[in-house]
C-alpha cells in the first residue's frame, strides 16, 4: 500500500496550528469511533489517528 503525505504550507503558522486544533477536535463528533486513537507512530515519532470516511476510506490525521 502505498501512502500520500499531504503538506500544507501556511503563511502564519501559529493561527494555522489553532485553527486546525480547533477543527479536528470535532473529529470525534464526526465518526463513531477512531480506527486508531491518537497515538505516537514510532516509525515517524509523530502523533496520529485515523478514522474511516464515508465510502469506508482510512483517513489518517498526523502531525508534522
């Protein structure tokens, strides 16, 4: 499987990072239940979860 990593460039970095904790901690009203609940990837010691969308989808949310 082969995974896309999708990079966001930001022109205020600060604002960005409020608005998208703001936006995702509705995440969870969103789906029934995270496929995986946030935690660290050891492979990229990043945090992450993953939810399904719609059309069944894993949708993987994780920190630069």
């Amino acid at each position: 499987m082969k995974r896309t990593w999708t990079i966001v460039g930001v022109a205020n970095v600060a604002a960005s990072l409020t608005w998208y904790q703001s936006a995702l901690n509705r995440a969870r009203t969103l789906v029934p239940q995270f496929e995986d609940e946030p935690h660290v990837n050891p492979s990229t010691a990043t945090r992450e979860f993953s939810v399904r969308d719609l059309d069944g989808y894993y949708v993987t949310i994780s920190e630069a």
